[in-house]
C-alpha cells in the first residue's frame, strides 16, 4: 500500500489541507449567515449557488486545463478559492455572498478535475482503486476535521475566515511544486442525456434525488442545528456525524450491490435513510444531543452511498465506451438536484419550520424508493458478471466525478 500511495503522496497531503479549508467553510458560513440574520431561504440560495458553480466547473474544468495547463489552472483557482473566505467575512450581503460561493463551487470543481485526473495517471490500473479509496478516505476524514476547527474561535471574529483562506493557499504548494510529469486529457466526451434515460432511469433518478437530498444537507444542516441549540459544537458535530457515517457506509452497501441487483440497495438505502429522516423531523426539538447525533451519522451512511451505488448501476448497463459519458452526464443531474435542492428545503423551512429539512428529504428518498420498485417489475436486473467493480464516487465529498477515460476498463 505504501509502495502504490507514495507517488502520489503531495497530491494527497494537497488534498487533506484543501478539503480541511473546505470543511471549514461548509459549517463556519451557514453558521455565521444565522448569526447575521440572514433568511433560510437565502442561505438555501447561497447552497444552491455553490453547486451551481461546482456543475459549471466541472463541465467546463477541462477544457480550461487543456487550455492553460494543470499547474497554472491549479495556482489560479487556489488564489481565487483562498480569497473567498476574507470577502465573505469583509462584506456581510447577501447578494456578495451568493456570488461568492458561485465563485467558490467554480474553483473547487476546476481544483478538483487537476488533482483527480494528476491522481489517475500517476496511479495504474493494479493499484487504482487503493489509491481512490486513499483518497475518499482522506477527504472525508479531513472535512470532519475542518468541520470541528469551527470551535476554534468565535465565527463572528475573522479568525475562521483567515484560517480557511489560508489552508486553501497551503494546498496549493504540494501540487504546483510537483515534479511529476502533468497529466494529458484526451478529447473531450459529449453527454448523451437521452442515451443515459436509456442506460438507466433508476440511476438517473437516484443521482438526481442525491443531489436534492444532500445538497440540502451540505447548505441546510447548520441552519437546522442552530434553530435547536446556540452551541457551536452541536453543529460541529451533527455535520461531523454524517461525513463520518457517510465514509462508513460507502464500502458495505457497495459490497452488498456486487453480489445482488443493484436497485435492491438502491431501494433499501433510500427507504431507511428516509425513514431517519421522518425520525429527524418528528423529534426535533426533543432528541438529546447524543440521538442527534447518532440519528446523523445514520443518515449520512444511508444517504451519502445512493450515488455511488447509482453509478455502479448505470455502468452495468453501459457499453465500454460510454463509461465516462455516463460519469459525466450522472454527475451532471446531481448538480442539477443539488442547486434546486436547497431552494426549496429553504423555502419549506422558512414558510414551516427548520424541522421540515428532513421530511424534505424524507419524501425525495420515498420517491426513489416507489420508483425503484416500479423499474424492478418492468427491467430485469443485470447479470452478476456483468457488474464493474463498485468504487466510491467522489461526489459524495462534494469533488468532482472520477470520470477519466480508461481504455482498460
């Protein structure tokens, strides 16, 4: 294991800093726009804005790289991404921090297509999948830490806010100073959206209700913490909770969908994680802090692993050569769930109440679940040798999708 990750041991301590700044940020800003009296409608605007810029970037991400090179790219975002925090602290709108975290989803998308595609052809395809499970697992565990850096200091005081800004400006130097030789991409993929409905409506849909349920998390969850306690650390560790039960979860359910019809998981996943989520929203206000965050970590393993498994699913439908099309363009209705996600968990908890942000995503997960019935009674499930090898997908850590073309595959 040591032999396969020490080429790529810069990249991942630049990833570990990135993500702990990215962390941060996730909790430090809903925290502090609640503090500034901002509406939950537009700190679901702020969420939905950032995954906007996130989908855009990764869309457009590479044809920047192929334009102007990883290392300038790379150097470029981190700038950019570095100076987001100190705006956001300096300039207390609304209307500049949407613009901002637009900004934000933008540079981390394009950060994380440079480190991605330097990961995957630095890494072969014996070791590949240990070097992406090293990766995933260090992402998730350094978000975790970003997000308890929060007790820190006071999120009123520019502290946080310069810290985030400078951990992001730190990561930069494992990459730009590499000597490794910079990756290549070939042309570029055209999605197929109508072939991909083609592929799988299932996985379709459960990426889409991915990005609905857990883009509302990622804008939302803060908001709904701080409606039941005024104690930071509660916040910290509810968001802990679930990266952590979402890191956890990622291997049995992606084991368990190798050896069964993938949709079978697709169905329990969503039918538990929205039965927690009706539990979450009856019990608000009367879970203790250990219920609450237990409750969390379960939600997070239930919900986080759908778009993985979702992937998986689709890739046993697809032909050889459509495997980064179907990446893509899976990748592509997450981001679409994950901007119209927040709005309307937003919207729901302003004109009801924060509670509602589970029953929000309750009801998405129960719509996966009936339709995950209907397709299994009208498409058999694919043969057991023609899944492909499940592998966690990155978007569930809000990177973006591991899809880089393979001729091997």
């Amino acid at each position: 294991m040591i032999r396969s990750l020490t080429p790529v041991a810069s990249l991942l301590l630049g990833v570990a800093i990135l993500l702990t700044g990215q962390g941060l940020q996730s909790t430090l800003l809903p925290v502090r726009a609640t503090m500034e009296s901002f509406s939950t409608l537009s700190i679901g605007l702020m969420g939905g804005a950032y995954f906007l810029g996130f989908t855009i970037g990764c869309l457009r991400g590479v044809n920047l790289v192929q334009k102007l090179g990883h290392v300038r790219v790379f150097a470029a975002m981190a700038a950019l991404t570095s100076a987001a925090p100190l705006l956001h602290a300096l300039w207390l709108d609304t209307w500049v921090w949407w613009v901002l975290r637009l900004t934000s989803g933008f540079c981390f998308a394009i950060l994380y297509v440079v480190i991605e595609s330097w990961l995957n052809e630095q890494s072969t395809n014996e070791n590949r999948g240990m070097v992406f499970s090293a990766y995933v697992f260090i992402s998730m565990t350094v978000l975790a830490v970003g997000q308890q850096m929060t007790l820190l200091y006071d999120p009123k005081d520019m502290a946080l806010f310069a810290i985030a800004s400078v951990l992001v400006s730190i990561a930069a130097l494992p990459v730009v100073l590499s000597t490794k030789e910079t990756p290549h991409y070939a042309d570029v993929v055209r999605l197929d959206l109508r072939r991909l409905f083609v592929i799988s409506r299932t996985a379709v849909l459960a990426c889409l209700a991915s990005g609905l349920a857990n883009g509302s998390f990622w804008s939302l969850a803060p908001v709904y913490t701080t409606g039941l306690s005024d104690q930071l650390a509660i916040t910290a560790g509810f968001m802990t909770g679930a990266v952590i039960g979402g890191a956890a979860g990622q291997w049995p359910f992606g084991f368990w969908s190798d050896r069964v019809d993938r949709r079978i998981v697709i169905g329990v996943l969503a039918l538990t994680a929205a039965a927690t989520g009706i539990v979450m929203w009856l019990g608000y206000g009367n879970l203790t802090p250990f219920w609450l965050l237990l409750l969390s970590g379960i939600w997070g393993a239930l919900a986080f692993p759908m778009y993985s498994v979702a992937v998986a699913h689709a890739n046993d439908y697809a032909n050889k050569g459509e495997y980064v099309m179907v990446s893509g363009g899976l990748l592509l209705m997450y981001g679409i769930g994950a901007i119209i996600g927040p709005f309307l968990a937003a919207a729901a908890m302003t004109w009801i109440s924060n509670s509602v942000l589970y029953l929000f995503t309750a009801a998405v997960h129960l719509l996966v679940f009936g339709f995950v019935l209907f397709r299994v009674g009208r498409r058999a499930s694919a043969p057991m040798e023609q899944h492909v090898p499940f592998t966690e997908a990155l978007t569930s850590v809000q990177t973006a999708s591991t899809a880089f073309d393979d001729e091997d595959r």
